[in-house]
C-alpha cells in the first residue's frame, strides 16, 4: 500500500548512517550513490572500513557498557551531537545495535528510517528470522519503516515478501532477505531524499 511522505521530508538531503556490524546496507547505500554525510558505529567494525574507503567520515561513538549501568540516554545525547556536527537531515538504521533514547526522535522527528527482515507488524524483535522459521510460516519478508520509540513499531513505507523454502535455515533464509534488503532499502531512502513535495512512496 503506499505511503504518504509528509512535509517532515521537505528538504531533506544529508543522510546520516548508524551501523554496528560488517556494513553489508551501508555498502549497498554507497553503491546507490546516496548522499551520506557521515556514518556512525558504537563499536569497532567493518563498517567503518567501507566508510573510509568512500571518503564518507566516520564517528565513532563507542558504547561503554553493555550492563544494566548503561546510561541509554547520555549515549542518545552523544549519538544526536555526532549527527548534528554533520547538519544531518534524514537518519538511516543500518543495523545499529543499541536502541536509542527519546532525543533522538526529538532532534530527528519523523526522520529515522529503519529496515528489518519481516513483514511487520509480524515478527518484531532481533530474532525476527529465527522467529519466521519457528512458527512454520511459508512466507516472511522485509520492511522499512519510520522509527519510533516504540522498537518496530512505526508507520511501513515499503515491504517485500520472501518465500520461505522447506530446506532453509536461518543463515539461507536471512540471506534472501538480506538480498531484498540491499535492494530495497536504498531506493526507500532515495524517494524519501529526492521528495520535493508530500508525496506517495510506493511500494514496490
């Protein structure tokens, strides 16, 4: 069903990229030619290779504890300011493994888009794939959606379905996801960039 792209995305042209792991979205957002402004890891990871090889900076705002002694929302702080420092209009969850505080939705409202692999509202959560195989289901997928602070739980702009085969396996199956995923995700950010006026984002 399409999506209405409201006025929020007037504007909008410098895309910040959050990421944690090996940078597999981020490679397909730089190979479509997307104007990332920066990039910003919480960890050490690939990722921030394939920034630097773009000649796209790096911010690395390293998560200090992973306990319940976690400050969730000082490190949001420090997230916003990394963004801000590089006057980023359109954020982008590439895999970002720390879910953040209610000021990055204050500094970023109705601007931080998010992938993950089903077909929301089914299967929320980090073992979305996993959970696609232990329910049995034939068909799961991608989405992307506006982030919230509710975890995915925001409005859908695109989704995709990917059959689930007899023999698949987590890694076979998130594979094929990740496949749409590099695909989708980048023409998702590039409708929301190039939108000139509130307009339709189809899915496709």
């Amino acid at each position: 069903m399409p999506v209405r792209v409201s006025a929020t995305f007037l504007g909008v042209r410098r895309l910040g990229v959050l990421v944690s792991g090996s940078g597999t979205i981020l490679q397909a957002i730089l190979d479509a030619g997307l104007p990332v402004a920066v990039v910003v890891v919480d960890r050490a990871c690939a990722a921030t290779g394939r920034a630097e090889r773009a000649g796209v900076p790096v911010e690395v705002v390293e998560r200090d504890s992973f306990g319940p002694e976690f400050d969730r929302a000082v490190y949001t702080a420090r997230v916003v300011d990394a963004l801000e420092r590089h006057d980023v209009d359109l954020v982008a969850m590439a895999g970002f493994g720390t879910i953040l505080a209610v000021a990055i939705h204050d500094a970023f409202p109705g601007r931080i888009v998010n992938t993950h692999p089903a077909l929301l509202p089914a299967f929320k959560g980090w073992h979305a794939v996993e959970d696609a195989l232990a329910a049995g289901v034939k068909v799961t997928g991608w989405t992307a959606h506006l982030a919230t602070l509710e975890v995915d739980d925001g409005p859908i702009l695109a989704q995709e379905a990917v059959p689930v085969l007899d023999d698949d396996t987590v890694e076979s199956l998130h594979e094929r996801i990740k496949q749409v995923e590099r695909r989708r995700y980048p023409q998702v950010l590039r409708q929301l960039l190039d939108s000139s006026d509130a307009e339709e984002v189809e899915a496709r």
